[in-house]
C-alpha cells in the first residue's frame, strides 16, 4: 500500500461515523475516523498503532467505507480560483447549463472522489437547467459531507447560483 496516499470517507463511511451501523471493530473504526481527506497512510500509522493496519484500510476500501481522494494532490486550488467569480455567466442557457453541469460534477469529484459516482451520473444525463436545478439540493448535501466542502461551501454556492439563475 502507498504510504501516501490520502482517503477520505464515502457516504457509507459517514454513515458508520454517525450511526454505528455496520458493526465496525473499534480499532478499525478508530483508522475511519482518522481518514479525513488530509492525512497520508503514514500519517495514520504515526497516530495509531494498529498491528493489521495495512489489512484493515484494504477492508475499509474494499466495504466501500473510504475511497481514495484522487485529485486531492493534482488540483488543491480548483475550489478557490477567484477569476471565476468575476466571469459573468454566458447568455446562451446551453453553455450555463454546460458550464454549471461541469462546475458541479467537477467539485463532487474534487471533494468526494469516486464516493458519488451516481449523482455524478444523474448530472451528466441532464439536458436543461431545470433538470440541474433539481439537483441542486442533493449536491449540496454531497458537498456537506466533506470538512473541505463544507469550509469551501458558501463561495461554491454563489458561484454555481450564478450559473443556475
């Protein structure tokens, strides 16, 4: 296993955080709740000590708990370019559609990795901007899940409201 690699936790990681409802062991429960999105492996090892450490994060990722946060390392500042901001939407409905289309997908990917494929899926298979407005809701909650979404949260929503209006 890559030692730094970085994971962060799916939807059904989350889940097991708050309700405790796949029957976790404690010491495995204890390295979910340290993948965060920040930490490598070896930072985990440092913090815990574990003797099976390397077999557990391969049964969290193979249960689907954690994925690994792949653009995490490529693209830190994508959340944040303040030059998109102060682009004003495009007239023409299809190219805010498009463009709101890719901004959301772009940042569920971003912030949750592989975790949201299927709302990633029902963005893709959208043809106007009703559509993506009804969706606005679920990837606002997807966002939620994150640390990073949720501090990054409030800038996202304006500059997606600016498309979607």
């Amino acid at each position: 296993m890559d030692v730094s690699a970085v994971y962060v936790k799916t939807p059904k990681g989350l889940e097991e955080m708050v309700q405790r409802c796949h029957g976790l062991a404690r010491r495995d429960r204890q390295i979910l709740i340290m993948m965060d999105g920040r930490r490598t492996l070896a930072d985990i090892e440092r913090l815990v000590t574990h003797p099976d450490q390397a077999q557990v994060v391969s049964h969290l990722l193979a249960d689907g708990f954690i994925t690994l946060r792949a653009q995490a390392a490529s693209t830190p500042a994508t959340a944040k370019e303040p030059a998109s901001t102060t682009v004003a939407p495009p007239e023409d409905d299809f190219k805010r559609m498009d463009m709101a289309r890719n901004f959301m997908i772009g940042t569920l990917r971003t912030f949750l990795g592989a975790s949201c494929s299927s709302l990633v899926d029902q963005l893709d298979a959208c043809d106007h901007l009703e559509q993506l407005r009804a969706h606005y809701a679920a990837w606002r909650e997807a966002m939620a899940l994150t640390r990073e979404g949720r501090k990054d949260l409030p800038d996202l929503e304006k500059r997606l409201a600016s498309l979607l209006s």
